[in-house]
C-alpha cells in the first residue's frame, strides 16, 4: 500500500522560494514550484490532512 504526505502550505512555500532564488534550478525548470503551490488548495479541498488515510 502506497503511503502520502500532504503538502502543507510551508512547504510549498520554501519550494517557491528556492526556484525564485534559483529560476536555473532543476525545481524552477522543471515546473515542480508551480505544482507545489497548488498542492495544499487541492489537499484543503480534498479534505485537509486530516481526511487522509495513512493506515
């Protein structure tokens, strides 16, 4: 069974941060700042972390 984090709102940010600080990085490049900053909307409207089940 596959196990999931949520990405919280902190993360997302330190993320977007980094690829700002280096818009050559792999991160900035490859568009994964952008997917992390919609990643705590998406889990917010899926429920939160709480509504995950890591069991």
């Amino acid at each position: 069974m596959e196990r999931s984090t949520p990405m919280a709102r902190e993360a997302a940010d330190r993320i977007s941060a980094a690829a700002e600080r280096d818009p050559e990085s792999p991160t900035a490049v490859s568009g994964f700042d952008e997917r992390a900053e919609d990643a705590p909307e998406r889990n917010e409207s899926d429920g939160g972390p709480d509504a995950v089940d890591n069991c």
